[in-house]
C-alpha cells in the first residue's frame, strides 16, 4: 500500500507506475492522477510553450528534421511505420501480411492474378478480411457502398 501524494488516497501498489528515482521503485502519484494531469489545459500549454521555444531556434529545428529525415527515408524505418500502420488499421503485423504473401504465391485471392497486393477491411468494423490486389478491393469497396451497385452495372451494360 502507498499513499498517492496528489490524491492523498491510500492505494495498492500495482497504480503506481515504476519509477527507479523513487522510494520503492514507484512514482509518488497514482495512473489516474498522473493521467489527469497529462491531459490538463494547463500541461498541454506548458507542452507548446517548450516546443514552441524550441522549435525559434533554427539550429535545433535543422537537427530535428534532419533525424527526421534519416529515420523515415531508411529501409529500417520505412518497415517499421509500415508494421505500425498495419497494427494500428488492421490489427496485423507486417510479417503476418508477408506470410499471407506467400501462401496466395502473390496472387489474389478474387481475380487470381500477380498483382501488388492490399490488406482488405470491413469499414466499418475494421476486421481484418484478407490480402487482395488493389483493382479488386476497390471494386468490392464499391460495391459495399453503393446499394444495387452490381444491378446497376448489368443494367447498364445491356
């Protein structure tokens, strides 16, 4: 048991988070306090007052785009916003992707033919569903959002 010195309250020690500068290895304030005061007007404004002053000198600024530049233009740093993009949207990695890859032989799953391929979601569920090509899953985005859309096309191919 710790007492949060923000909240003055009593709780375990498991809501607190580790913090080696500190007695018992825990920071002195509780997740929630901590989270209440990340998230306070006055943190944030604090937060772009530092940033901001930063950011006046032209010299930090010309290091902070150059690491910029160097992380993302890197074949190790394009994986890596590639692997975070398909966690984030997807719920997949990068490496699963790969492996579904290379099962299909690089083909797609609908038109069976050697194409770049996509991941394929439900919008509005955001489940994962499979690896197509691209021509192919913006037709069956079509097709999901306009209603009669696949009669429509007969109709008009008649």
């Amino acid at each position: 048991m710790k007492v949060c010195s923000k909240c003055k309250n009593v709780k375990n020690e498991d809501q607190f988070r580790k913090d080696p500068r500190y007695a018992k290895g825990l920071f002195c304030w509780c997740w929630e306090c901590s989270r209440a005061y990340s998230r306070s007007p006055k943190k944030l404004a604090l937060d772009r007052a530092r940033r901001k002053e930063q950011f006046a000198d032209p010299a930090f600024r010309a290091a902070y785009n150059e690491k910029q530049r160097l992380e993302y233009l890197t074949p190790k740093g394009k994986r890596r916003r590639k692997n975070e993009m398909y966690r984030r949207k997807y719920g997949i990695t990068l490496e699963f992707f790969e492996s579904e890859e290379k099962k299909q032989k690089g083909c797609c799953k609908l038109c069976g033919r050697k194409r770049r391929l996509v991941v394929d979601h439900d919008h509005k569920t955001g489940r994962y569903r499979g690896i197509i090509c691209g021509l192919c899953n913006v037709a069956l985005g079509r097709i999901e959002s306009v209603p009669n859309f696949i009669s429509k096309i007969q109709e008009y191919l008649k």
